[in-house]
C-alpha cells in the first residue's frame, strides 16, 4: 500500500508539473511555433520549386523566340519595374494619377522587351512581357512568404507564423496557377480570363478589326439582327489586355453618345458553392483593373444616360489563369447567347450598342 501511495503521489506531482507548464509557460506556444514553421517551411519549398520551374520554361520560351542571353533578360526584369501607387491622403485626381503611373510602368516594361525582341511581331512581345510578368510575381509572392515566416521566428510571433500558415495552402494554388499559366502565354492557348474576348469574336464571326481604337485595344463594327453593333477587344492574339474603357470613352465620344446600351462581358471569380461556368447578368462594368479603365467606362456611361450591363463567367482564380477547360468554354457559350438576347430585347432595330469583351486575349486574334 505504501508503494502504490508513493507512485500515485508521483504521479499527482507529474500531472501538477505538466498542467503548471502547459498553462503558466509559453512552451504550448513554442511547440505551436515549431508545427507552424515546419508546415510553412515545406509549402514554401514547394514555392521555390514552382519559381525555378517557371524560370526554366520563361528562359526556354524567350531564346525560341530570338532573345539572346534570356537568363540576363530576365534577371534584369525581375525586382525591377514596380510600381508605387499615388497618394490617397488626397483623392483629388488620383484615378488620372494612378492611370498616368501604370501607363509609365507599362510603357517601360514594353521598351525593355523591344530593346531585345525587336524585330519580333507585337503579339509575340506582348506574350514575352507576359511571361517577364509571370515569373516576377512567383518572385515577389516566395520573398514575401519568406519575410512574414522569418519575421514570426525572430520575434516570436506564433499568431503571425500561425496566420500564415492557415492561409499558405490557397497561396500555393494562386502559384501554381501563375506556373501553369506559362505554357498558355508562351504556347498561345486561351485561359480562362480569355472569354470576355472569346465572346466578342463569336459576334463578330471571327472577323477582322475595323481599326484600333487605342493602344493594343480593336473594334470590330458588325450588324445584329438590324441593330449596329460596335465591339471593342484587345488586340490579338499575343497575352495582351489592351485599354478598353479608353477605347470605349473614344468611341461614345466619336458618336456623341448616341448609344443605347454598353455590355460588358469578363470573366469573375466565383464562391466555393458555385460551379465553374455559371454566367451571371447584372448591372455595371465588368472589369477587374485596378480602377482607370472601369471608372473610365462608368463616367461615360453616366455622362451620357447609357445603359451598362454586365454578363460574367464564373470561374476560380486558378482556372482564370489556367488553360480554357471545357466547363469555361461552354460558360463563354452561355455568355454569348446572353449578350444576343441583351441585344435583341433591349435594343430597338436600328439602334446602336457598344459590347466589350474585357480580359487577356492571349490565343484570340
């Protein structure tokens, strides 16, 4: 009996050690810290692995297209070319402010790759600038996984390393879908953002442009059951996505606004509980820049009383920068007969409406 009070009271002094450690210590948090960081160090792994991949297939990509020395073309793009955005302390004007930067930031990123790709045609650099783009932002996302993960080890930061690797698994897939984007820019094979441009060649019957409106921007003039029909695209069929609310602007200036309608047609993301090609149709611009180009297409539509409709595909962040699977061609489909019944229901004979088809057109001339 002696022994077995001696052992049972071993064992209360152990249980009373533990709990006093567990509950008056940090080393719960520790032994978090070391899951965490563990779990974060593999994804990241995996990262760096996507991005040399990339490399190899960007640097591949651009000596078959005529770059000399492409590993040097490419290291010289990569950190470079950033952009800072404009004070919003002050709002006044900061859409013509940001527009003015992102078109400095393009329109020097386009002079690097003509330095070295000159005589190639436009689609080609266009795709080239693409795939630059492609591989900096995997290099971009792997520093800033890197910073967070090491800034919550030197403080000691377990909620920071915790946050990050809760949220690690959704960046991994956003990676390997700019990974996988690569053999679309670099082959010419339409990705999922490719339907809003899709659509509007369905209406016109794969034709030719009329003219470029703006910069790297098409219109397309077709008749539509006795209605006019102005469509407007980027250019194609390099990975471009042109200026379309400048284009759009231009042209309802052109005719003094005597437009009846715009439609607007884009891809959108879509909620876990969606299926992948729904269309959907509502009110507004469907457009996913970072502002110049939908307020562009909001301020003239406002200005002159007109319409703006929006017909989206939804579809994950993945599949928007994947190759066009079959469930996003047959939503692009659906998307086409919606602007066709917008355009016989809403539109009266003889009148005139503007569509859109917003998105990278890579692989749509």
């Amino acid at each position: 009996m002696d022994g077995s009070n001696e052992i049972a009271s071993y064992l209360i002094v152990l249980l009373f050690l533990a709990s006093f450690l567990m509950n008056f210590t940090d080393i719960p948090q520790r032994i978090q810290m070391q899951r965490f960081s563990s779990f974060v160090r593999k994804r990241l792994y995996a990262l760096e692995e996507l991005e040399a991949d990339t490399r190899r297939k960007a640097i591949a990509y651009m000596s078959s297209v005529g770059i000399k020395e492409p590993s040097k073309v490419l290291e010289g793009f990569i950190d470079n070319f950033f952009l800072i955005r404009p004070v919003d302390i002050e709002p006044t004007d900061i859409i013509k402010r940001l527009k003015h930067l992102i078109r400095v930031r393009e329109g020097s990123v386009r002079d690097y790759v003509r330095t070295v790709l000159s005589e190639a045609d436009r689609s080609i650099q266009y795709s080239v600038e693409s795939v630059l783009e492609v591989v900096s932002a995997l290099r971009l996302l792997n520093k800033l996984i890197r910073h967070y993960l090491e800034l919550g080890l030197k403080y000691n930061n377990w909620i920071l390393v915790m946050q990050l690797a809760m949220q690690i698994p959704e960046v991994v897939e956003v990676a390997k879908a700019y990974a996988g984007s690569i053999d679309a820019f670099s082959s010419g094979i339409p990705i999922g953002d490719s339907v809003g441009p899709l659509v509007a060649k369905m209406l016109v019957g794969w034709g030719e442009p009329t003219r470029e409106l703006s910069e790297g921007t098409d219109l397309y003039e077709v008749e539509i059951d006795k209605r006019k029909v102005y469509v407007i695209k980027a250019s194609g069929p390099g990975s471009n996505v042109g200026w379309p609310g400048e284009a759009l602007e231009r042209l309802v200036r052109e005719y003094d606004g005597e437009i009846e309608r715009i439609i607007t047609v884009d891809a959108a993301l879509k909620l876990e509980s969606e299926e992948s090609g729904e269309v959907a149709y509502g009110a507004g611009a469907a457009i996913g820049d970072p502002g110049p180009e939908k307020i562009a297409m909001e301020r003239v539509a406002s200005e002159h009383s007109i319409p703006l409709d929006a017909v989206v595909v939804k579809m994950s962040e993945a599949e928007a920068l994947s190759p066009l699977s079959k469930k996003i061609y047959e939503g692009a489909l659906r998307a086409y007969d919606t602007v066709l019944k917008i355009i016989r229901e809403k539109v009266r004979e003889g009148g005139t409406v503007v569509v859109i088809g917003v998105g990278n057109t890579v692989g749509v001339r």
